[in-house]
C-alpha cells in the first residue's frame, strides 16, 4: 500500500469557507476549506469508533482516499486512556490519521443512553483542545416520536446553546450546528433559520447537519426523511454544507444529493460487517446463501463467498468492512460525477426502484415538484427547479418519469411563461395566427425529418404557428434543436404514438394557443403541389429561432428582440445550422450546437442590456422588484475593486457582487454592471441570486468577454 502524502492546510483567510465548483440544480460539487485540506463534497464521513478500529484511519487515508472521517470526542472524553493522550498529542496522533477530524458531541449517546454527564461548553472546549478540525455543539436530539411541544423545547433549547458553543469554539474549531424539529416541516425550517443565523465573535456555524433521523433511516420511513430534508434546506443558509446525521447507505445517496445534501457519516460499513451484510449501490446482501458476489471489490476480489463464510467472525467482518467502505466510495464516485455531467437526478430515478419504499418517496418528491403551490416544501423545491439549469448536453432517456425531471419542468415552466406567437410574418404581414399546425410521428432532429413539411404548410398558410410533439409535450418549432427535446432517447414507437387529444389540448392551452384551429400533420403528408422558392420562409423560421430562444432564455421582450433581428443574417454550416448570427453586420451570438442554447457576443449582450439598462436591486434592499415575465437579460452588479479585473475578462468572484437580479439562472447567459450601470461584462452565471448574496468563495459568473478591454 502506497503512502499518500500528508494534506496542505487552507489559506488562513479561507478556513471554514465552502465553495460550489460544479453543479446540477441543488446538488453540487463543494470545497470546504479546513486546516487539513480542502474537502470535497459529496463525501461520506466513514465513523471511527476510537476503541473498536475495524478499519485503521490511516488505511482509509492511504488506501482509500478517505479526506475526513467522523469521531466521537464525547467516547474521548469519558475514556481516560484515550481522554489522556487526545489532550496531549492532539486527535490526529490518536488516530493516526493526516487528513479532516469531525467530532460528534455525545448527542447521540444521550439519545441511545438517556443523559449524558458533559457541560454544553465543557464537551465544545474538549473537541478545541484536542486539535479537531470540525466539532459538533451538544443539541437535543428530537425523536420523530415526541410530541410538539417536546419537539419545540429540542430545536429552542438546541438554539439557545447555539452561541455559547460558537464563543467557546474559537476562531480556529468549526463547529456542526444541528437541525431538528422531528417531522414538523415548520419546525425544522425554524430550526434552520435559528442555526443559520446564530453568529459568535468568530462568525456561525460551518456546517449544518440534519438530526434526530437515525430512528426513520432504521424504520426505511424515506418518504418522511425527505421531507424533512426539503423542509431544512429551505432556511439553512446556501454557502454552508449540509450533513445527513448518521445516513450511510449508498440507496439513499442519489436522491438525497440531488435533493441538496453535501455530507454523509456513518458507522454502517462497520455494523452491517458484523452483521455479515454487503452493502451494494441497491441494497443490502446477506452473506449467507451467497454463491457468488452480486457485486465486486478488490477487498473480495480472489475469495468465494464460501471461503468468507469459513472465515473467524472478526477476520470475516474486517473483509466485510472494506468491501462496504469500498462500495460506499465508489457509490459517492459515481454520483460526483453525475453531478458534474448533469444526470443526478437520472441516478436518483434509476435508484428509486431498488426498493418499494425508496420509490414511494420519490414518487412523492415528484408529485410535490409538481405542485408547487400546494406544498408545505415548495419553497425548496421551486428553488431546487429554478436554480436548474433547464439545457443540457447529451441523452435524454425516456422513463415513465421524464416529464418530472426538474431541468425538463424548468425548460417547460420558462416556455410557456415567455414565449409568444410571432409578432410578423415570412409573407411580411402581420396579426394574430390564423392556425397551429402540430406536427407528429417525427423523432428529432427534426430540421431533417420535418423541415419540409413545415416550409410547405407555412407557403400554404402564412400565419401558421408550427409545433412539434414530443413525448414531454409540445414546443414551438423554434426549439427543434435544444436539448432536452431533440436528445431524447427511446425506441422507435414512442415517435409513433397518435398525439393524445386531451394532453394536446392541455397543452396548447400552456402556449395560449387553444383557441385557435389545430392541423395534425406527420412529415410525410405532403400537400398536392411541391412547394415554391423557399428562402424567405427559411429565414423567417432562423428569426423566429433567435427571438424565441432569445425571449425566453434571456427574458428579452419579443418585441425588442424583432427590432434587433430586423436585419438579421445568418452564416450556416454545411448542414444547413446557422454559426454565427450577424445584426446589421454586428456578430451577436452563435447558436450552440451541442444544446441548442444561445452563446452572445460582447456586441450581443451589449444590444440585450440596451433594453433593460441600469442596475438590479442591492442584496441588503427592501424595495420590492415588479415582477414580469420578460425582465430583461439578468444583471449582476459588480462592487467597484472587482471592475478593472472583471473588466479585462477576469470571472466574477462570490464576495465582489452587491445585487444580482432574482431570475438569473445558472447555466444562462447575464450581464455584469458597474454601480453607475456602465456594462463591465458578459458571462454564464454558476449561481443564483440568493447564492450570490451568500457565498464568499468561488466563481460566481463565468466570464466570455471584459466590455473594458483595449479593443
Ligand atoms: N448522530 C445521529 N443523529 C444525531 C443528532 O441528531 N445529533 C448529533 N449531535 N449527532 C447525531
């Protein structure tokens, strides 16, 4: 086994500080910033009991890789021999372990035990003198069995205790500020509103785990752990972590990340091994009956699960133990990375149905996200929505619940709240469309296997409003090439299913289009005489492509964006896709080719900007700001030592921002103002505007060009 060099501490000035580098609507990839390392989430926090290694801390460092891991400094505490030692050498030299120590407070034990004998100070003063990196103040555990009044009493006596363990802490121990509040979301979201806010000399809490949920992890009540999840994070403040107390099993990791939790810990790799159980990405396996491993590891690699069973109890459960931990990681690997390529909410579906009882609290986070009015939770879940970014790259797998998935009800909510018939027509006139022309049996890409057909139906009928149907609902034709809908992937016959008259009409009806005469149509019904010169017609759908997507993903007003294509030309490739998109000889943006967004050119942002021109509300603002459907390009307003560098090309950094508009969205474009509402630059937004005003590390906005360049 290789030794893996010891962690570099983070900058002085960064300690605590969590930063999102990547992310897929609430679930992100985070730095969190500790005197051993830099931490990247989502992690699990294997737990170490420190009389009981079943798994040496430094073989989880070397060989697995393992950043931080999770002690109890009340066992410490309470054991003179390890009590001795921590006090003297410091936890790490305990442990023998280099990287992140995180200590829990004894909470638990009370929880399992009844009182626990330390002082609310006493055990946070400990956990500082023994060297942790991350403590945890003592709270009250709220069982999701007490009462209210109980319940009330857990979350304000654990609040009250909130600043004196902050002052005891000091500047250099973090500290895990716990939520609780049984299954009252109400509760919980005051929980997190008291602990979110709870500042000491040295600042708050650098962490917020969710507690009291052990007993409904152990019962597989999933449908109620996360509500509770949804109802903590819609106070606990954004630029800190967010922990699952004592939630380890990899079924639970897709859904609960996606759904915005940062860090996991547990004990079970351990206690399921002495159980002899497996864990897998899908469940848990017992050993017994086993004649081959349902999934693989290097730590069973060259055993049969006969020869496991013929092991003494103890070898047999530290072999178990490195499996487990080993699946746990590479369970944690594999959503990182759908994070990073924008599928977590695809794991977290395909996860759902490896147990009834995990799909059933899916089935409900779905049925909630779509009822967003109605729910006590909606609050985080319209945030989970809108912070998503609605375009994305590669396949979109059909599954029973695709028009669920929270970029494809953000791409449908945008759609129908901004877009808006054509304001002109190719043939040069004007007024309101005579007709819809809905084209279906076509799979995508539609410009080649029903571009003709809509040139042919708009020579027939100039006024016509040309949509296309997908298995995710209708959309205007001008939305042929953006993903999600041209990369959805399915067998043949979903293209082939007449489209449902009722869904049809529901449908139209979110366009505003209901009133109108509907023509269905598939590509191969010509009309009788082939069509004329085209051109015209051609460049007309190009516009309405540019205004459409201009509208409805920069929130232009139509009416503003006709008056800028008005001599709009277009260079295209051998393919026929527009490249660069010219207004009045200015290059203003190119259509993105691989999801069918908008790239703007410094001359483009510069045009958007000229129409809603000025400065969005500052941050600590009380003015309420009119709310529209089309708002304008979102602007973020820069604070003035940020200028000269952001005005170069430089990123926009969290901590240089003092107001960003609410409707800025990650992943679309924005404009970037200077307090006098001079344009400093242009960019992609990573955050939204709530993130904006909270973090103060990482990027906020990628920058595609400075507007104060020497040009
Ligand atoms: N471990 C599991 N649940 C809890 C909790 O609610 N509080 C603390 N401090 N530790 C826990």
């Amino acid at each position: 086994m290789g030794k893996r060099p010891d962690p570099e501490p983070c900058r002085p000035q960064d300690l605590g500080l969590f930063e999102v580098v990547s992310r897929d609507g609430a679930a992100r990839i985070g730095k969190l910033h500790t005197s051993h390392g830099i931490l990247t989430t989502p992690m699990l926090l294997p737990v170490v009991n420190p009389n009981l290694r079943t798994i040496e801390p430094r073989e989880m460092w070397d060989r697995y890789g393992v950043d931080a891991l999770i002690t109890n400094s009340y066992v410490v505490w309470k054991h003179e021999k390890l009590k001795e030692p921590a006090l003297s050498n410091g936890i790490h030299r305990l442990l023998d372990y280099p990287g992140i120590v995180v200590t829990d407070s004894g909470t638990f034990q009370s929880y399992i035990y009844g009182d626990v004998e330390v002082g609310v100070e006493e055990i946070v003063a400990f956990q500082r003198d023994i060297g942790v990196d991350i403590g945890t103040m003592l709270d009250v555990f709220g069982r999701p069995d007490m009462s209210r009044e109980e319940l009330e009493e857990a979350v304000s006596e654990t609040a009250s205790r909130a600043l004196p363990s902050l002052s005891e802490a000091g500047k250099e121990l973090l500290l895990n500020g716990p939520i609780q509040g049984g299954l009252h979301h109400d509760l919980r979201s005051e929980s997190g509103e008291l602990m979110g806010a709870a500042r000491g000399e040295h600042g708050g809490f650098a962490i917020h785990p969710i507690g009291g949920i052990v007993p409904l992890m152990e019962q597989q009540r999933y449908r109620e752990l996360f509500g509770i999840i949804l109802a903590s994070r819609s106070s606990i403040p954004r630029n800190r972590p967010i922990h699952m107390f004592g939630c380890g099993h990899p079924l639970l990791f897709p859904l609960s990340i996606a759904l915005g939790v940062d860090i996991f810990d547990s004990a079970a790799y351990a206690l399921f091994a002495r159980d002899d159980r497996l864990l897998t990405p899908d469940g848990t396996v017992k050993l017994e009956g086993l004649s081959e491993w349902p999934i693989a590891s290097s730590a069973l690699f060259g055993k049969t699960p006969q020869e496991v069973r013929g092991m003494e109890r103890d070898d047999r459960s530290v072999i178990l133990a490195h499996h487990n931990l080993e699946i746990t990681q590479s369970e944690l690997s594999r959503c990182r990375e759908a994070v990073r390529n924008g599928s977590i909410w695809e794991l977290a579906e395909k996860r759902s149905h490896s147990s009834p009882r995990l799909r059933e609290a899916f089935l409900w986070v779905l049925e909630e996200l779509e009822q967003l009015d109605e729910t006590e939770v909606g609050d985080s879940l319209l945030d989970i929505m809108a912070s998503t970014n609605p375009l994305r790259g590669g396949g979109e797998p059909v599954s029973e619940d695709i028009d669920s998935r929270p970029h494809v009800l953000h791409m449908m909510a945008l759609i129908s709240l901004r877009w808006r018939v054509p304001g002109s027509w190719w043939d040069g006139s004007d007024g309101p469309p005579e007709r819809v022309v809905v084209i279906e049996g076509a799979p995508p890409p539609w410009r080649s296997t029903c571009l003709h057909t809509v040139v042919e139906r708009l020579i027939e009928v100039p006024k016509s409003v040309v949509v296309v149907s997908t298995p995710i609902g209708i959309i205007p034709f001008s939305f042929e090439d953006v993903s999600p809908f041209c990369h959805i992937d399915g067998p043949e016959a979903i293209w082939l299913d007449p489209t449902d008259e009722e869904q049809l009409a529901e449908d139209l009806e979110t366009l505003g289009l209901n009133d109108l005469p509907n023509l269905i149509v598939s590509p191969g019904d010509a009309p009788e005489n082939p069509p004329p010169e085209n051109a015209e017609v051609r460049s007309w759908i190009d516009r309405c492509s540019v205004v459409d997507k201009l509208s409805v993903f920069c929130a232009t007003k139509p009416g503003n964006l006709c008056e800028m294509t008005d001599g709009m030309s277009a260079r295209k490739s051998k393919t026929d896709r527009m490249i660069n998109v010219s207004s009045d000889g200015e290059h203003i943006l190119s259509p993105r080719l691989t999801d069918g967004g908008i790239s703007l050119t410094l001359d483009g942002a510069s045009m958007l900007y000229s129409f809603n021109p000025g400065v969005p509300n500052r941050f600590e603002s009380e003015d309420e700001m009119e709310e529209e459907d089309h708002p304008g390009i979102p602007r973020v307003l820069l604070s003035e030592d940020a200028i000269p560098f952001v005005g170069q090309g430089r990123n926009v950094m969290h901590g240089y921002i003092d107001g960003a508009d609410p409707h800025i969205t990650p992943g679309q474009p924005c404009v970037i103002v200077s307090p006098s509402g001079e344009l400093v630059a242009h960019g992609v937004s990573q955050s939204t505007s709530l993130e904006m005003s909270l973090f103060r590390k990482g990027i906020a906005v990628k920058v595609r060009d400075g507007a104060l360049k020497e040009r």
